[in-house]
C-alpha cells in the first residue's frame, strides 16, 4: 500500500544536534522521580520548549499518583560465610520487621511459574534473574502466591557487573482501584547485583544458604507533573478526522540517558520539525512525556488513557512509543507492535533503515493501555544481537538499566540517529497517507496460527466444536478483508491533493471502518480483561496463544473431569468462546455493511475476489 506522495522520504530534516542538546539538558535532571522537583523542573523544560514553538497546545496535567520511596535494606549471608551485600529495596515491598526475615535461599533462574513446579518454598528466600519475562512484578506476585517469605533479584548485565539495579513490584498496572489493592505483591523483595548474586549461586551449588533480608520502603499519593501538547492541523488541510498518539516516558531512574532522555530528545525534535510544516500535517497529533512510569508502573499514561478515553476510542490511529533508543553495543532491531502494523512497519524500515525489523507481539507493559481499548501499539528500538544479549544475562535495555551508570558514554549516536530517522518517517507516513494503513489479513493469519496452536498443544480442548467455528468464521472473515484491501489499493496510488469530495468522505468511511475492526478484534485476541480495565503489567499470558482461552485451560488442566473445579472453569471456557466468536460475528457484519455499499460506493476492481460480486 505504498502512496507515492510519501513514498519520496524526508531525510536529514531532523537536526540531530538538537537531539544531541535535549539529551544533554534532560540529563542534568537525575533521577526524575515521581513526586520530586528533578521532575518538576523537567517537565517545566519540556513546557517551556514546546511553548516556544507555534500551533501547538501546552500544559501540564497534574493528578495524584501512588508511588512509593526507598528507605533502606540490608542483604546478608548468614552460613556458610558471612557476607553483606549491596541492595536496593524494590519499591511497594513490603517492610520487613527491625530484625528482617531469615531463611534458606532457594535459587529460582527467571522466577515463572514453569520454575516453581515440584518445589515447595514456603517460609525460603526466593533468589531470581532479572528476564525480561516475566517482569520483574510478576516474579514477585508468583513468590507471594508460593508463601516464600522474600525474593531477591539479581541484576542482569555481565556475570562481573556490580550494578545493583533499581525497581518496582506493585503488579497493578496504571492507577489504583479499590479491588486492585490486594494485587500489590505484599512480600519484602530487595535487588542486588548480578556479581554478588553469582557469588550466592555459587554457595548455593555447594549446599544450603542461610541469609537475612530487610527491606523498607515508604507508599505515599504525589501529584504528578506530566507534560502534553495538542498539534491540531490548519483547517484547510485537516482531510481526516483521526489523531495519533506519541509519547516517552520522562520519570526515569539514575542517570537518565538512555532510558529515557534519548526517546524523549526524539521526541522533542520531531515535534519542532513538524511544525515547521514542510511535512504537511493532516492529523493531530498528541504527545505526552509520562510521569508515574518506572515506579508507579506506568500511572501516568494509565491515567491518560482512562481520562481522555472517550476521544482515544473514537480516534485514536495509534500509539508510538519512544523508549530505550541509541544504546551503545545496539544494532538489532526489534518491535513489539500490533500485528495489524507489521506490514507498514517494514515498509518504513526497509527504506530508511535498509531491513525489517524483527516483530512480536506488543505486550501490556510500559505505556502500552492504548491496547486495552482496541489501538494498535507501536514500540520498535535498537538492543543487542542474540549471542550478545545471552551474554549479558538478557540485558534488554542495557548493564547500566535503572542506575547512575545510565551515563552520555552510554549513547551510539550513529544508532541514535537512525532510530530517530525511522520514528519521524513512521509519523510523517501516519499523519498524511489517506488511508490508515492497517493490514488485518495479518491480525486474522495470526489468529488462526494461534487457534492451530491451541489445538496442537492441547489434545483434548473441552468443547472444541467450538474453537472449530470460531476457526471457521475467522476463515469467512479473512475473505471479505481480502476483498477490502484490493479496493483499499485502488485509493493507495493517490495524493491527498488528487482525492475528490466524494472520494475523501469515502476514505473516511473506510478508515472509522478500519478503526472499529482494530477496537473489537484487539480487546478479544490480546487481552484478557474488558477494554474499560487494564490486565496486570507485562502478564505472561498475553504471550500465549487465544490469551483468553489460554489462561482457562492451563487452570482446567489441573482438575480431574467433572470435579467442581473443573466444572466451573468450563463454564469461564465457554463465555471466552462466546466472546471470541460474538466478536468474529461482529466484524463479519462490519465488512458486510461496508462491502454493501457497492457499487455506487466502492467499485470492486476487476482482479479482486469474486465473493462479493452479485
Ligand atoms: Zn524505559
């Protein structure tokens, strides 16, 4: 679906000495926390900036968030030697007493569920990696659902790295409710480094460990300062109703640098140079600089979503992530984004960095709520080759993650650069191609892997009939979208300037049509929860096929047939499979109502499918 219009990329319009200059004034704000002034003043950096520049909206949004603060914690090796390490309590732990809690250390490696089976942990101190997956709340929450009575996690980075890592654990994704309280992990959890935690598993080779933890930490409301601004296009070149959502996070621990001054110097710059117009600008653009992200796991953009929800749901495109971008020892590039997006995104790629990157699946995590509702999420950045990330214990967003070692040596400028080059053709592509550019032939060929898989891991799924009729309208479905997307190709080869009144009023049909299939196929396939909550942060079971069904069956599994369990969790399986198949009916509709609108409405090119010819 390339358009010719923006086929001819603009390149070097983005000045990367001005990228280079955010990075360094950002960073002069360390440890811009939430509820600290290091984050008031860089929020007032970022006003201040913006304001400067014209046709663009500025303020702050200030609102409570629940964060929590570190106060101390003590690692200590009781037997065989005695030891006492470096730590960071992990934030919204619980506090130990005076005295901490003393107990066997049991070594988990990344701390799933996988690793738990046969072990019983109760009352042992939990040692676990820090993977990427699960995410380090998850590890804690599993720790508590085990009855241990700490967890301890290793930093990742090199087997010598002597950095103790900073975070949290409070599970609850966004903003608190009242039912969400208990979800907070109530166990003492404390980081050390990846060294001295090499050191306990080398103990722990030899026989049992004995260590004391005390962890203490202070949960309190701040009100948060949270930068956004409105581009909202002239009028007279306003075509398209839609707007698209970019934002980074600016709460950041430690040096800063790469995680995430650099995503938001990204930012900052694209912005400017959008509003210089040599780009027309035929969406509106918002852009948000997140408070609340590190600790209050993501409060700030889970407060966004659930405040500017309704505008969100009826026109949002997307959302772009900027994050973790120009990492030294970087070149692989990876996107976790909607699948509906992987089409386009290699397109861009492949003309401004010269290869796709590689996909998977956008996972609830960070700033990613716009999920929840049904927006196609985009995060592509730069990290390590396979060999080298395996070396470096998965550290995904580098040794130096979360510490003051987060430092400007740290930066890859040339990596910067590109990452920045690519994130501004994204958006110049998504602010001006007529048609929204989603391909959900792609979201559907996932699905049915997904449902084979199902099949395959599962030999006896309850009710398969079931699955077999979702499978077959999925199948129905795939069709009629085929169909839509050869019409689609027909408005592709034109310029905005070349589209007629009928034509534009089409086009705007065809991309709310386009908007609505993402807002009821994503909340069904990639998620576990109704559109109006959010699933925990970074829940492993959104990485698994049919998450809904999914997460019954690894529960049924464990019950004999027709025990009371059993018998309640298929109930659950059924009205997933309701969900999931109202939903498919419920597309099937929309691509009907709109392929009746032909043919005064659509013409159907002679090539196209004959399904839907009369
Ligand atoms: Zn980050």
């Amino acid at each position: 679906m390339a358009n010719p219009f923006t086929k001819d990329l603009a390149r070097d319009r983005l000045d990367f000495n001005n990228i280079l200059s955010f990075v360094k004034s950002l960073s002069k704000y360390k440890d811009r926390i939430a509820g600290t002034e290091s984050i008031k003043e860089a929020s007032l950096f970022i006003k201040g900036f913006l304001e400067e520049l014209q046709d663009i909206e500025v303020w702050i949004d200030e609102f409570p968030i629940y964060t929590s603060f570190p106060l101390e914690s003590e690692v200590a090796v009781l037997s065989p030697i005695a030891k006492v390490f470096q730590s960071f309590p992990n934030l919204y732990s619980l506090n130990t007493p005076p005295e901490g809690v003393t107990n066997d250390v049991v070594y988990v490696e990344r701390g799933g569920s996988k690793e738990y089976e046969g072990l019983d942990v109760r009352n042992k101190i939990i040692l676990a990696d820090l993977s990427y997956a699960p995410p380090r709340p998850e590890k804690a929450w599993l720790a508590r659902n085990k009855e241990a009575s700490a967890i301890i996690l290793s930093n990742w980075g090199h087997p010598q790295n002597e950095i103790v890592g900073r975070g949290a654990i409070k599970h609850v994704w966004g903003p608190l409710t009242l039912e969400d309280v208990n979800r907070i992990p109530r166990i003492p959890s404390v980081n050390i480094s990846r060294k001295d935690a090499e050191f306990l598993k080398k103990l722990l080779e030899k026989g049992t460990v004995k260590i004391n933890v005390k962890s203490k930490v202070e949960d309190r409301w701040v009100i948060s300062n949270q930068p956004i601004g409105r581009i909202i296009p002239p009028q007279s070149k306003s075509m398209f109703d839609e707007l698209l959502v970019i934002g980074g996070h600016l709460e950041s621990w430690g040096g800063t640098v790469t995680d995430n001054s650099t995503g938001i110097a990204v930012i900052l710059e694209i912005v400017r140079t959008l509003l210089k117009k040599e780009e027309k600008i035929r969406r509106e653009v918002i852009t948000n600089f997140w408070d609340g992200h590190e600790i209050g796991e993501a409060a700030g953009s889970g407060w966004f979503v659930d405040n500017y929800w309704g505008e969100l749901n009826e026109r949002a495109i997307a959302y772009v992530n900027f994050d973790g971008f120009g990492m030294i020892g970087t070149n692989h590039f990876i996107s976790y984004s909607s699948p509906e997006t992987w089409g386009f995104l290699g397109e861009v790629e492949k003309a401004v960095i010269g290869k796709e990157s590689e996909k998977r699946l956008p996972l609830k995590i960070g700033d990613n709520f716009f999920l929840g509702i049904g927006i196609p999420y985009i995060f592509t950045f730069a990290t390590y080759p396979p060999e080298e990330m395996e070396k470096l214990g998965n550290a995904l967003f580098g040794w130096w993650y979360h510490s003051e070692e987060d430092t400007l040596d740290k930066v890859d400028e040339d990596i910067l650069k590109l990452q920045a080059e690519l994130h501004f053709h994204y958006i110049i592509k998504l602010l001006n191609e007529p048609i929204i550019p989603w391909d959900y032939v792609t979201f559907i060929k996932y699905i049915i892997h997904e449902i084979k898989e199902i099949e395959k891991s599962y030999k006896d799924v309850p009710r398969s009939d079931r699955l077999n009729t979702i499978l077959k309208k999925v199948e129905v479905f795939q069709k009629k979208i085929e169909a839509v997307n050869d019409f689609i190709e027909e408005y592709s080869d034109k310029t905005p300037e070349e589209l007629n009144e009928k034509e534009i009023s089409r086009i705007k049909r065809l991309n709310k049509f386009l908007l609505s299939l993402g807002r009821l196929l994503n909340p069904a396939f990639r998620s576990t929860t109704d559109k109006y909550s959010h699933d925990p942060y970074g829940y492993s079971i959104l990485t698994k096929p049919l998450p809904r069904v999914y997460s019954v069956l690894v529960k049924l599994n464990k019950y004999e047939e027709s025990s009371f369990e059993y018998n309640c969790l298929l109930t659950r399986l059924l009205r997933e499979y309701n969900y999931l198949e109202d939903t498919i009916s419920s597309v099937i509709d929309l691509v009907d109502n709109l392929l009746s609108l032909k043919p005064n409405y659509f013409t159907i090119p002679k090539n196209s499918s004959s399904l839907f010819r009369t």
